[in-house]
C-alpha cells in the first residue's frame, strides 16, 4: 500500500455539525440550542464542575491527610534488581542505573532496599540503604558508600 492509495475506513471522518443554515436542516432557528437562557448565548460557558451554584462536590466533601513540607523522594531499587544487571565487582550508582534504564527520574536521590537475593560483590554508591539491604550487599563482600 502507498500512501497516494489509502483511503479512510468508513465512519472514521464524521462530518462536522452545520448549525443555524434554515429550519429544514433540522439545525436552523436556535440552532440546537433551545430557548432562552445562559447556554443560548454566544460567549456563554461554565467552569467544569460547576454545578449550577449548589455547594460544588470538591467543598461537599470534607478535607482528609496532611502534605509533610519536608518529605523526600528517593529512587527505590531492589537488591534482586542489582543481582540481576550487574557482575561482580562492579560500581553502582545514580548515573549507571540511569544508563541502564533502571530507574527514571536521576534528580531524585537514590536508596537502596532489601527485596531478594545478592551474590556478588558490588560497590553500591547510594543517598540511603535500609538496614537489611546494607547488611546483605556487605555479608555478599561488597560496599556501600553514602553520597
């Protein structure tokens, strides 16, 4: 097939609605609008949500939880993740699980949980490790260093 040959399938290109040309169009006079009111206006629109001046849902409802100013993001990776994407002796840190495709923001700092198994001997570089995964990455020889 060549593009010069396609064509669309049928019902994919809906012809537009040709308001207001003559009472026989079934369109015409008000033009599917109705009579009278706000919406009848040309210019007319409401806010989305709005519901026609009743207290809103979103004010309905009552406020719940509490944002921490403080609170950090981290890139969370699993020991079972470092055992399955590195050798031995290699050095892991923000910058080569980025390469990788591992994690996806690399602005956010890094930690390192205690999910799986480890193997190998690695030299982990890492913001915070949880206890369990520290000792496992050391009881397997390697390191972990705080950045």
């Amino acid at each position: 097939m060549k593009l010069h040959e396609m064509k669309p399938t049928a019902g994919s290109r809906k012809a537009r609605k040709r308001v207001g040309r003559g009472d026989s169009s079934g369109l015409g006079k008000t033009a599917g609008r109705g009579d009278k009111g706000q919406h009848s206006r040309t210019g007319s629109k409401s806010r989305p949500y709005f519901e026609g001046g009743q207290i809103p849902l979103f004010r309905r409802l009552p406020k719940r939880g509490f944002n921490q100013p403080n609170h950090v993001e981290f890139n969370l990776v699993n020991v079972s993740v470092l055992e399955k994407n590195f050798a031995a002796d290699e050095v892991v840190d923000l910058d080569v699980l980025k390469s990788k495709g591992i994690i996806g923001k690399s602005d956010l700092p890094l930690k390192v949980l205690a999910n799986g198994e480890l193997t190998r001997a690695l030299t982990v570089k890492a913001a915070k490790f949880s206890e369990a995964a520290k000792a496992k990455i050391e009881a397997a020889g390697g390191k972990c260093e705080l950045v």
